[in-house]
C-alpha cells in the first residue's frame, strides 16, 4: 500500500451537509512578494461522516494537551474572534 503525503499550508472551508463533512485544505499558489498577501488555492478535500470528524477533533485536541504539558506550545490569552461574532 503506497501512501501519498502532502504538505498544507492552510484550512480553508469547513462545511458540514447532510451529516457529512467536508474539510477543504490548502496551499500556496505563489509565494507573496513583498507587501502583497498570499493567495492560497484548494489542493485538497477530505469528506467524512461527522462522527468521524469529532473523533478527528478529540485526537487532535488530545495532541495539543499534550504539546502544551511539554511547553511545545502556549494557550492564547485570547482566542481569536471568530467570523460572523
């Protein structure tokens, strides 16, 4: 069994249908020069059941516990706002 890896660089859309979900991932298209933003595309969409996907969130969530308890990584004062609030 081959396995194909491939780096993300970002999280795009995250929908949620029908009691699927769909997780959009992406990459750089062009490194930004100078002031100008990045521009990310889709290289990738994972789809799922969303039981599937809180046990994505629990395994994950468990891993950070992990990282911050070794000092890996630091909790934010304050989370970041989320769209929409």
């Amino acid at each position: 069994m081959t396995i194909h890896e491939r780096f993300i660089d970002g999280v795009g859309n995250i929908a949620i249908q029908a009691a699927v979900a769909r997780i959009e991932f992406t990459v750089l298209e062009r490194l930004p020069v100078k002031d100008e933003a990045p521009k990310l595309e889709v290289a990738e969409r994972i789809v799922m059941s969303v039981d599937t996907m809180l046990k994505l969130f629990q395994g994950l969530s468990e891993v950070v516990g992990q990282m911050e308890g070794k000092g890996l990584i630091k909790r934010r004062e304050d989370p970041p706002a989320i769209k929409g609030e």
